[in-house]
C-alpha cells in the first residue's frame, strides 16, 4: 500500500514516521510512536476516548489521518504534566475523583483542556454540553464535570 513519511512534533519532540497512508493519527501515537496514553475505544469517532489537541484544538485521533499532519503540533495526555507537576486539570481529576476504570481518563482529560481553553466552562451544563463526545461507561459525568471546574478557577 502507499506510504508516506510524516513530520510532527508530539508533546515538544519531533518525530518522522514512514505510515501507510491509512494510518490514523491513533494508531501513529499508540503503535509508532511508543505513545499508548491515548485511548482506543470505538476506533470511529463515537466514544472521544482517543481525543488529543492538534495545534491547540480537540480531535479525534481515531479519525485523523496521520499523513495530513505533517508540520502539525500534537499534544497528547502524555504531555501535560510539567515533570513532576501534574496539569492543574490532571490534579483535578485525582482531587475530585473523577473516574472509576479510568479508561476514557486520558481522552476527558485532554476534552476537559481544550473546552477550558476554549471557554466553555460557564456553568455545569454549558461543560456537559461541551464535553458531550466524551463517553463514560462508569457513569463519573458530574464529578468530570466537577474537576474541569475546579481546574478553570
Ligand atoms: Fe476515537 Fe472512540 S476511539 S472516538
């Protein structure tokens, strides 16, 4: 199948890859690159357990093409934390404890980041609203909700 070499930097760190042209930027980050703190749930853009920020915006990996990013600027939960010191919204998560199996963690996590720096965080409805392509079976929604207040102040 064709290929294509891809230039990104992920978290600060610059990478290239040779990809099928078929590979999802998940895939990319999980199988590639070394990077499984991104999560693959639905493989088809309906559970946002896969979400990253592409140059500062929520995406989903699952449905991004690796070859479309060439030059782009990832930021996956592994990147969050500033060495030792987790994200405020990472320690928001833990305060108020927001998660049972953890596994959507890391994509409502970095959804939690992006509707902050988007604004969306105007009351408990406009969050849910905003988080809403982030799915949860464990059912945590109010406490997610409550630690992306805590972290937008
Ligand atoms: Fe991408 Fe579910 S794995 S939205």
């Amino acid at each position: 199948p064709p290929t294509s070499r891809v230039t990104l930097s992920v978290n600060g760190d610059r990478h290239t890859a040779l990809v099928d042209n078929r590979t999802s930027l998940l895939d990319l980050l999980r199988e590639h690159l070394g990077l499984p703190g991104t999560k693959k749930g639905c493989d088809a853009g309906a559970c946002g357990a896969c979400t990253v920020l592409i140059d500062g915006r929520r995406v989903n990996a699952c449905l991004t093409l690796a070859v479309r990013l060439d030059g782009a600027k990832v930021t996956t939960i592994e990147g969050l934390a500033d060495g030792d010191r987790l994200h405020p919204l990472q320690q928001a998560f833990i305060d108020q404890d927001a998660f049972q199996c953890g596994y959507c963690t890391p994509g409502q996590i970095m959804s939690g980041v992006g509707c902050i720096k988007e604004g969306h965080t105007g009351s408990a409805a406009e969050i849910r609203e905003w988080m809403s392509g982030n799915i949860c079976r464990c059912g945590c929604y109010t406490k997610i909700v409550l630690a992306v207040e805590q972290a937008a102040g």
